[in-house]
C-alpha cells in the first residue's frame, strides 16, 4: 500500500532563518505517526507546510498522491488538522461550529451528534465560544478536526489544556480510528502519553530530520540501563568492551545495558581491578523521552565531530 503522505526535500526560510532543511519523511495508511523533537525544532511549521499554509523554496508534499501547494490542495478535503489554537469564533456556539464545518449532506447531523458524543462535549455545546476555557476551545478544536471523518488528521499538541480524563479519552479515540484506517501526524511535548498511541516516531531537529523508526525498532519497552562517569571513561570503555560489555558513550557517561540484578556490583569489581574510579552512577528505565534525549545527544555530537 502507498503512503498516505510523503514528504520530500522540503526547505523553508524566513527571512534569514532557514527553518525547515532537507525535510523527508512519509507516514503510512492507518499508522498514528509522532512528530517529536525541542522546541523551536519545526515541528508547527512541517504542519503548516503540509496544509499549504505558506509556500517554501523547494521540495514537495503529497498527500495520496497529490500534491500540496497554497495554489492547489483539493486534496486536503480529505485532512482534518488543529494547528496550535483553534481558531473558533467567539460569538458562535459549540454546535453552530460544527453546523458551519460539517459537510453537507443526509449524514451531516448525524455526524454532529456522533462526534459531540464521542469527544463529551454535550454540557457546554450550546454555549459561545467566548465563555471556553482552554480545554473546551481544545475539545472543539479536535471535534472540528475529526468532524468529516478524514482519511489524515493533523494534530499539533492535541493534549494541551486537557485535563486527565479528556487526555485518556482522545487516546482512546485516537486508536480507535486508527484501528478503522484513519492516519494520524500527531506532536505532543507529553511524550509519556504519545508513547501509548503512536506506531512511529519521526524525531527534528534544527529543522532537520534526524531519524524516522517505529516505536518497536527503539527498544524502548522497559529496558534498563546503567550509565556510569569514570576518571577516564576511555580506559573504561576499552576494559569493558574487553569484557564483553556493549556500550554506547553519551557526553561524558558510558551507558551499559543491565541484563542482570547485581550488573552494577560486577560493573564495579572490573573497574576496581583496572583501578578505575567510579565518579558516578545513574539508573535510567528507558521510554520514548530517554529515547529521543540518547538519540539528540548522539545527533550533537555527531554534528560536533563532522565540525
């Protein structure tokens, strides 16, 4: 099956910024796909690219197979999105918002009622805008992106302003879509509930793609580690990889897989016979934010020694 979305060479400045560098990536149908990385990475501005929102230098969106320009995006008929805040009108209800957005057809009320169902919005539905708090505005904000039951739905922090309950019942829908073909491009700084719904992870960086994986291929389900500064962490290095220990060196730790309960007291008996000081000791569960912090660091130091 072809890709729902394929990004490729995408280059954005503005001004003198250049924001968005070399950017290529794709999501799949029926995938749920993060988009993760720091603030001020590009996260907000890939979105906006993919809507059509503003033009760029060179490189090309295509969404199933046609491609998106601010000239020409009939195909985002088919794209429901909420970029940063909604943007709702203060003197219209809940209900006329919808009314306003929804499709035209025998199904269209029916749709309305399903999604104010689906989303618990009913109490406040009839009320204006204007009298929203930031969870209300977001609850909407997703409601209106979900409305026309889209084959790609674009959520940029979808979980802000979003209170524990409503956070659980966006990752249940969420799913639950995706389980009947819906797509998903979601960004989030909550990366503990991201890491319960996406299949993919596409991680930026400085406006660069520095790495596409899926969530199995990250390892990261409850693996534990032990990361370890030493007086000299090349000497340690060599007398555990001599050991037959794999590790990775982050900065200045060396981080070693714990396979066993007492790895760190034989950790420590091997440096001592090399007479290697240990100058401190980490414990680290890994999940997708240690994930996303071990694979920035590697991309800055690896972008150190290229310089």
């Amino acid at each position: 099956m072809g890709d729902i979305l394929t990004v490729t060479n995408l280059n954005k400045s503005f001004g003198k910024k250049h924001v968005l560098k070399n950017v290529s990536f794709n999501v799949q149908p029926g995938e749920v796909v993060g988009l993760v990385g720091p603030n001020g990475a590009g996260k907000t501005t890939i979105m906006k690219a993919i809507l059509g929102l503003f033009s760029w230098e060179s490189g090309q969106v295509v969404i199933q197979g046609q491609p998106v320009t601010m000239t020409s995006h009939r195909v985002l008929d088919e794209v429901g999105a909420l970029i940063e805040y909604p943007g709702l009108y203060p003197f219209l209800t809940g209900y006329q918002h919808l009314e306003l957005f929804a499709n035209d057809g025998p199904q269209k009320q029916a749709r309305i009622q399903q999604i104010i169902e689906t989303l618990k919005i009913d109490s406040y539905i009839n009320q204006k805008a204007k009298n929203y708090s930031l969870g209300m505005k977001q609850k909407l904000g997703i409601a209106l992106a979900l409305l026309n039951d889209p084959q790609l739905v674009i959520l940029d922090e979808p979980m802000n302003g979003l209170d524990p309950q409503a956070t659980k019942d966006l990752r249940d829908l969420i799913i639950s879509q995706a389980k009947k073909g819906t797509t998903f491009l979601i960004s989030s700084h909550i990366l503990s509930e991201l890491e319960k719904i996406v299949d993919e992870v596409v991680v930026l960086d400085q406006g660069k793609i520095i790495k596409q994986a899926k969530m199995a291929d990250l390892s990261i389900a409850g693996q534990k580690f032990i990361l370890l500064k030493t007086d000299d962490n090349v000497k340690a290095a060599e007398a555990l990889q001599a050991a037959g220990y794999q590790l990775e060196v982050i900065k200045d730790q060396l981080k070693i897989e714990q396979s066993e309960s007492n790895e760190l007291a034989k950790l420590i008996k091997l440096l001592s016979a090399q007479q290697i000081n240990l100058v401190d000791v980490a414990h680290q569960q890994n999940d997708l934010e240690t994930s996303l912090l071990n694979i920035l660091g590697k991309h800055e130091q690896d972008s150190q020694v290229k310089e």
